[in-house]
C-alpha cells in the first residue's frame, strides 16, 4: 500500500511539474489567495464593513500580483515603496471622485505614468500597476474622504498579508525555483520519449496523430529550456555552474530533437525533412513497418524505454539501471548495434546520444554520480563530459543600443494608452457616469504585455469573450450566493485562484473568471443587478475598442512592421550562431556560443508571440496565417541546426572524433551570406539581391586532399546541409529572388 501510495505520489509531482513548469501558475494562486484569506481574516473579527473587506482583498491581490522582481530583497524593497504609492493613490481617487473633469484629467496623468514606468524596469512597472489598481479600487468602492483612515488601515493590512503570505507561507527562492523547473525539464523530457515510443508503435492510418504529439512535447521542452535559461543567474551559486547548467540542458534538448527526426527518417521511405518536426499541421511522412527483423523493432522499443527510466531516475542509480546505461551509451561506440538497415541503427546511435546527454544532465544538476559500475563507453563519455565541463568559461555580452524618444516602447505605449484611456472616459462616461472606469481599465489591460495593433485587437477580443461568458457565470453564482456573504468570499477566493493558474494559459479564460468574481464583489457590495452586468460588457467592448484605435492611430506599430523588425533580428541571430560556429569548426578563435543560442532562442521566441495575431483562427487573411506559421516551422528547423553545429563546435577542444577542417568555412559561406541577403531584403523592400544556390555542402568539401580531414563528422556536413536548404526554402515565402548555379 505505501508503494502504491508513493507511486501516486510521484506520479502526481511528476504531472504538476510537467503541466506547471517551475509550479509558477500554482504559486501564484495560493500566494493571492492565502493573501486574501490572511486579509479578510485579520479585518473581519476587528469589524470591518464589506467595503473596507473588498478594499483589503482588493489590495493584497494588487500587492501579490504586481511584484516582478526574482530576488526576494529586491521584492522586499518594492513592496515596502508600494505602500505610500498605493495610500496615495487611494487617497486621490477618493478625494477626486466628485470632481469629474479634475478626476478625469488625473487618471489619463496617472494612466500615462504607470505605463511609461516600466522603462524604469520591473520595479518601475509594479510601482505603475499598484497605483493605478488602486486609484480604480477607490472607485469600485466608493470611497470618501471622510471614510480614508478606515481605508488606509484596509490597505496596510492587504500589503502587511502580501509579505506574510510571500515571504513566510509560500516562499520561493531562485535556488528552489530553479530546482522545480529542473524536474519539469525531466518530466518533459520523458514525456517526449513517450511520444517517441507511441511514434515507433504508430500504425500509417495513425502517424500524423502521433507526429502532432511529437511536435508539441519537443515545443514543450523548449519552452521549459527557455524558463531555466532566464532563472540561471539568480537560481545558481556563479557564473561556470549556470553556465555548465544552461549546457547540459541544451545538449538534452538537441540530442532528444535528433532522436525523433531520425526515428521518423526510419519509418519512412526517405530521410524525413526537419521541417515536418517545427510546422504544425504538416503530414508525415509516408510509413510503414520498420525495416528489418522485428527483433529490432522490440529491441528499439525496450532501449527507448530504458531512455526514459534514465531521464526520470534521480538519486542513487543502482546495478540494474547502470547496466541499462552502459548500454545505451555502447551504441555511441558502434558496441552491440543490432542487425538492422543503416536508417535504424541511426536511431540506436539517436539513443546512445540521448542517453550520453542525460548523463551529463544527471552530473551538472545531481553532482558526481557512483562510477564503480561504468563500462568503458561509460568511462569514455564520462571523461570527455568532464573535459567539456572543464572548457566552459565565462564571457561579458554586449549590450545594445536602446531606442530614444517616441522610439522607445515605453514612451510610445504610454502616449497611446493615454490617447486610448482618454477615449474610454468620454464614452465610457456617457454609457455611466459611476461605473466609466470598467472601459478605462480595459484600455489599459490590453496594452499590457503587447507590442503592435494585431496583439492588441486579439487580446481585446479576448477580454471581451472572456467578459460575455463571465457575465452570464456571474448571473448564476449571485443567484447561488444569495445573501450569504461567507459562501460568497469562498467561491471569490476560487474564482481568483483560477483566474491566476489560468492566466499564463489563456486570457479568455482569466477574463471569465475575473468578470465572475466581479459580479459575486457586487453582490457582496449590493450593487449587483442585471443591468450593472450588461453594462459591464459594454464598457468592456468600448475599452477594447478604444484601445485598438489608439494603437492603429497613435505612434502606430503595425503587426507587418513588428514581425518584420523581429524577423531581422532572428535572421541576424541566426548568422552570428551560424557563422560563429564554423568558424571554431574551421579553425578559428572560440567564441561564446552559448551566449548566442540562446539569443537566437530569445528572438525567436518573441518573433513567436508577435505572430500570433497572424497565426490567430479567427484571423480573415488564411494565405498570411500559412506563410507566417510556414516561416516561423522555417526559422525553428534553422535554430534546431545552427543550435546543433554550435553544440558540436563546442566540443572541438575536448572530443577525439572531431577535428578543426579550414575548408567548412568556405563551404559554408553560402549559408551565411544567404541569411543576410534575407535579412536585409526584409528590413529593406528595394534591396533586390538574390538568394545564391549551389553544390551541396558535402560537394564541395570532396577534393584530392579530404583525407587529411576525416575526423570530420558526417553529422557536421548533414547540420550544414540541412541548414542550407531550410534557408533557401525562407526566400520563397519571403519574396527574396533565388539565383540558380550557372553551369
């Protein structure tokens, strides 16, 4: 029974930590909502009226969501400056409220200073967010000058909860943080394996079904990559271990998206494209059985399943599983490879990759392991592991120059919310003069987090589907309340926990639960009716839309000229990666390539997100959705190989198969200059030079003397080629002309 116990719980942590990378979305939520609770239970035995209890939830949520700062003095320190802003500002709204023009004028000042705060960094936007969620919690509740001594008691105990619950009940440090995003990377990374395995098992009529999981679980793992990259300064103790850490992370991230192209490539009757793995919706391949015996099927299927046993294994490692390891990693070295055509033996030596990859993720984040059980193969990739660790050294990155003046995205958000909530006011006042400020809260919101007109007329859209659904919610839970205010604050304390776990998900739904909890608050505050709700809507469909024209008229940034800036910046990206690494595979200088993959992963990750208005179903123009998803699987097939030849440069000074061959860097030129070609054609419409194509890469190294390079690696030439083909297939979609080989 308690084998069972603890199987479940394992089972358990582990889906948590694969579906809540890092637990962020449930810290979150029980930070708000143990906040709230410790609020409401401080002032409600002191006798506070329902006012001053929905001004104290109010706050303590405002003080725990608003804090963006990972170190805990740090949060320590903003928390203690949001206190005097956040009584101010309640302050001014209550005295402000019977001065409509005055009022008026106030909140697009204040609007205007939150919003341009965050040029001040993530201390600058919380300072901005708390003053203005206060001046609109002194609106909602109709606060008066003569009743602020109770309010101002009402704030401080909400900010006094925030620290309690932040630092004392549910306390996270970046150390902790960090160890918790390293078993999400496990768990996804043996949930990959699993579709891997389903992929291997998969009959024709279910390949593409089973190719779609593969896509999402390798997407998955990136995005878990990504979020331990950003948490590596303040989750480790210097420079060399993060760095060792942010290593071994991407060497399991390459090794496990080699693993799935080649056990694809072995299914089909031709080596599969790389693109079929980065562009959703796309067919796979025709498959059929795996060739050869079926020994070697049943063979294939245990080892990945040993794969996976060693990803999740943590602790002590034990005979069996050492066993298990020095098999998988033998296959690096040609030892035992079953008898089995060339495509499937490429997927032994797939595993045998992955398997020397997780070691070395076992090493950098459980320290040295027991060696008493290691075979040779073990004891090889044990030492050139260790060679590698000892060849990481750390490098200062540039900085780059920042926009000024209405350039700077701050500056020309804040001029445009300011238009936009001006807007809102006029109409919303004219829809009520008491509840006006739902559609300047609405303006505001959705020019949060956003850069161009197509993210805002999306997240709009959303916030006001969210908000319809949330209406009707409402409706039904204020009939289920009734008058009972304890039923009311527990299901308020529900709908804010989901409000936050969903969030990170899907603002359609935050928005549901917001516009549900708003309407158990007007029960609460017996403000609630039928009427209040449809208003609701209304002024958040006005907001919505003031925004939007405030982002298409004012200092606007349109999504083509937002995608397109990103774009460039990926394509420069990915020339540095690129061309950095050919160059240390041709002899030259070292560079820091880790620095620069994980710049390109940065870009591209943000040329992602802006795409989304494009790539959005609801989006009228279908031929620009297809060529925006089609370059974005592109430009993922470019990262997956520039990532893989860096990673391979990296290991020029340490590992014994591969030598420096002065000739990639010529073959690869090509490659590189293509790249810039694109990227200079997007940034400038007149620039009309043509993409070159030309021999494959492997043509041209094939001269007399190519025998005094043999220690090159085939998987080398197949990155580059790979590479090349996935760049010239960028110039089409782009409208970049092609220049044939003249022969």
């Amino acid at each position: 029974m308690k084998a069972a116990g603890r199987r479940s719980g394992t089972r358990l942590r582990d889906h948590l930590a694969a579906s809540d990378p890092g637990l962020l979305r449930l810290t979150a939520g029980l930070r708000t909502v143990g906040a709230i609770a410790l609020t409401l239970a401080v002032l409600a035995p002191a006798g506070a009226d329902i006012t001053h209890l929905v001004a104290g939830a109010m706050t303590s949520m405002a003080a725990t969501f608003s804090i963006r700062e990972r170190r805990r003095g740090a949060q320590a320190v903003t928390l203690a400056l949001g206190l005097p802003v956040a009584l101010v500002s309640l302050s001014l709204g209550a005295l402000l409220s019977q001065r409509v023009v005055v009022g008026d004028v106030f909140s697009v000042a204040l609007i205007f200073c939150a919003v341009y705060g965050r040029r001040f960094g993530d201390r600058g936007m919380t300072l901005g967010l708390v003053g203005f969620q206060m001046y609109f919690v002194s609106l909602f509740v109709g606060a008066t000058p003569e009743q602020l001594p109770a309010f101002w008691a009402a704030v401080a105990v909400g900010f006094a909860s925030s620290a309690v619950v932040r630092f004392a009940v549910v306390p996270v440090t970046p150390t902790g943080l960090l160890v918790r995003l390293r078993q999400a990377f496990r768990v996804r990374l043996a949930r990959l394996v699993s579709a891997q395995i389903a992929l291997l098992d998969a009959a024709p009529d279910e390949a593409d079904k089973a190719l779609e999981e593969v896509r999402e679980r390798t997407a998955r793992l990136h995005e878990t990559a990504l979020m331990i990259q950003s948490r590596l300064e303040e989750g480790t103790p210097d420079e060399p271990t993060a760095r060792l850490v942010q290593r071994r992370v991407a060497d399991a991230e390459i090794a496990s998206e080699r693993l799935g192209l080649s056990l694809l490539s072995a299914r089909s009757a031709e080596r599969a494209d790389t693109l079929t793995l980065h562009l959703p919706g796309a067919p796979a391949p025709e498959v059929g059985r795996l060739p050869g015996p079926e020994e070697g099927t049943a063979l294939l299927r245990r080892d990945l399943r040993a794969l996976r046993a060693l990803v999740l294994r943590t602790g002590s490692a034990g005979a069996g599983v050492a066993q298990m390891r020095n098999r998988l990693l033998g296959y690096r070295d040609e030892e035992n490879l079953p008898a089995a055509s060339a495509p499937v033996r490429d997927v032994f030596r797939g595993i045998g990759e992955a398997a020397r990859a997780v070691m070395g993720l076992r090493i950098a984040l459980d320290g040295p392991q027991d060696e008493s059980d290691d075979s040779p193969a073990t004891a090889r990739s044990r030492e050139e592991l260790a060679a590698e660790d000892a060849a990481i050294d750390a490098e200062e990155a540039e900085e780059a120059e920042e926009p000024k003046g209405l350039q700077r995205p701050t500056t020309r958000a804040a001029v445009q919310v300011s238009v936009g909530s001006t807007l809102a006011i006029v109409g919303g006042e004219l829809l009520s003069t008491e509840r006006w400020y739902w559609a300047v809260l609405t303006c505001w919101i959705v020019f949060i987090n956003t850069a161009s007109t197509g993210e805002i007329l999306v997240k709009g859209y959303r916030r006001l589907l969210g908000t319809v659904f949330g209406v009707v919610a409402g409706i039904l839970l204020a009939g289920l309340v009734g008058g009972n205010t304890v039923l009311a604050f527990v299901l308020v304390l529900l709908l804010i926990f989901a409000m936050f776990y969903t969030a990170p998900l899907s603002y359609t739904l935050m928005s549901f639960f917001v516009t549900a909890m708003l309407g158990l608050l007007y029960t609460l505050l017996h403000t609630y009716s039928w009427e209040v709700l449809v208003l609701r809507v209304e002024e958040t469909a006005l907001g919505a839309v003031c925004g939007v024209v405030a982002a298409a008229l004012v200092l606007p940034v349109r999504t083509d000229r937002r995608t397109n800036e990103l774009l460039v910046t990926v394509l420069e990206r990915l020339s540095d990666v690129s061309e950095a690494a050919v160059t240390q595979l041709s002899g030259g200088p070292a560079e820091d390539l880790l620095d620069k993959a994980r710049e390109l992963d940065q870009a591209l990750g943000d040329l992602r997100s802006a795409t989304k208005p494009l790539t959005h179903p609801v989006t009228p123009l279908r031929a620009r959705r297809t060529t925006a998803r089609y370059v974005v699987a592109l430009l993922e097939t470019c990262a997956y190989h520039a990532r893989s030849l860096a990673a391979t440069a990296e290991l020029l000074p340490t590992h014994p198969s591969i030598a420096a061959d002065p000739r990639l860097r010529g073959a690869a030129g090509r490659t590189v200059r293509n790249i810039r070609t694109i990227a200079t054609r997007v940034a400038e419409d007149e620039v009309t030079a043509p993409v070159e194509t030309g021999p494959s890469i492997a043509s041209l190294l094939a001269d007399d003397d190519a025998s005094r390079y043999d220690r090159i690696t085939g998987r080398v030439l197949r990155h580059l080629e790979r590479l090349d083909e996935a760049v010239v297939g960028l110039a089409r979609p782009l409208d970049v002309p092609v220049k044939a080989p003249e022969h």
